[in-house]
C-alpha cells in the first residue's frame, strides 16, 4: 500500500471514529487501537483533542474586559469605515457630479477653497462647467484628497461639467455668455499673488 493509499484509509478510520465516538471512552480508545494498530497514535491524539473540546464547552463563558472590547470595537468600525469607503468610490464614478462628491463629503465650494487654500474662483469655474481639463497635478491631488474620492471620479465629474456649463454672474453691460477656459488660464487670472499662481500651475 502506498503513501496516499496509507492516508486515505487513515481519513477513513480516524472520521469513523469521530463519527462513532463522539465523547470517547477509555474502552472505545483501546478497542479502536486494538483494531486499527497502524494508526493508534493518530487515534489517541484525536480522541485527546475530542475530549479537551468536550472539556472547554463545560467551562463558563470568559467575561471579556474593556481594552478586549474596545479592540473589538475598533476593527468592528475599521471594517465599516473601509466598506464605506469602498461603497463610496464605487458610487462616486457612477454619480460623476461636483454636486454629489461635495455632498459626500461634506463641503462646499467656499470649504473646499479653504481647505484647499486656493482662491474660490478657480472652483467655482471647476464646478460650474467653465474649467476645461486638464487639471493641474497638484489641484487633482487636493481634491482627491479633500473629496476623499478618486482620480477618475474628478475626471468623470469634470467631463460632465464641461459638457452642460453655467453661467457665472451676470454682466449688466452685454449678454451673458459662457466662457470656457483652460485650467492654467483661470488660475493665471485669479486674485492669488504670483508665488500661489505659480504653486498651483505646478511650478514650483
């Protein structure tokens, strides 16, 4: 009989046993080395694993303490963090608008241009439809950042903005007209002093 052959009939007895021995007695153990003696160890060592089970379900319930539960507690919100999160970037690209990635993450165009530390201009004009991609580098890194979403999710709420833009305020002296323009061209005409222009057209 070779190897696996061996094995197989070993499975065999020893699941047989567990089948036939569920709380094992000293007299099934001898009984079952006596008729199997090939595999005796393997049987003892599992009727000694059977019996230590059998052993720790008559044990009272181990009353956990606060820093267990508080571990607890913590993966439990790390897992629902993280399912979320992945929720989120999954929906992000299906929703695809400005509107919705601000909703999520709770902000504004004045919050976000303050978190962001650029003037409020140059995202109004991203959100309106009025900025043309490409962004800058460090722009999309900010609001990946920000909007905790990603790269494409920008991207696609980019495109869609562009696609329907909106006015801006009104000019009393002519018609209004929608003006779309290059990324570098509105922060080129923004109020930010030249060192914060040069920051966010990536050139420093």
């Amino acid at each position: 009989m070779n190897n696996e052959n061996i094995a197989a009939r070993r499975d065999e007895v020893l699941f047989e046993f567990h089948r036939q021995c569920q709380r094992p007695t000293a007299e099934q153990i001898v009984d079952w080395t006596e008729r199997y003696p090939e595999f005796a160890d393997e049987i003892r060592e599992h009727a000694a694993a059977r019996l230590d089970w059998i052993a720790m379900e008559r044990l009272p319930a181990m009353e956990p303490d606060e820093a267990l539960i508080a571990r607890g507690r913590s993966r439990a919100l790390n897992a629902i963090h993280n399912a979320q999160a992945a929720a989120r970037a999954q929906s992000d690209e299906g929703a695809a608008t400005f509107q919705a990635l601000m909703q999520g993450a709770d902000t504004s165009v004045p919050g976000l241009a303050r978190e962001l530390d650029i003037d409020r201009g140059i995202v109004a004009d991203m959100m309106a439809g009025r900025m043309l991609p490409p962004l800058g580098r460090r722009f999309m890194d900010g609001l990946t950042g920000a909007l905790r979403t990603s790269v494409a999710a920008i991207e696609a709420a980019l495109h869609r903005a562009s696609q329907a833009p909106r006015l801006g305020h009104a000019k009393a002296t002519r018609a209004p007209k929608i003006i779309q323009r290059s990324y570098a061209d509105i922060v080129r005409s923004s109020g930010m002093s030249d060192e914060r222009k040069r920051y966010w057209l990536d050139k420093d």
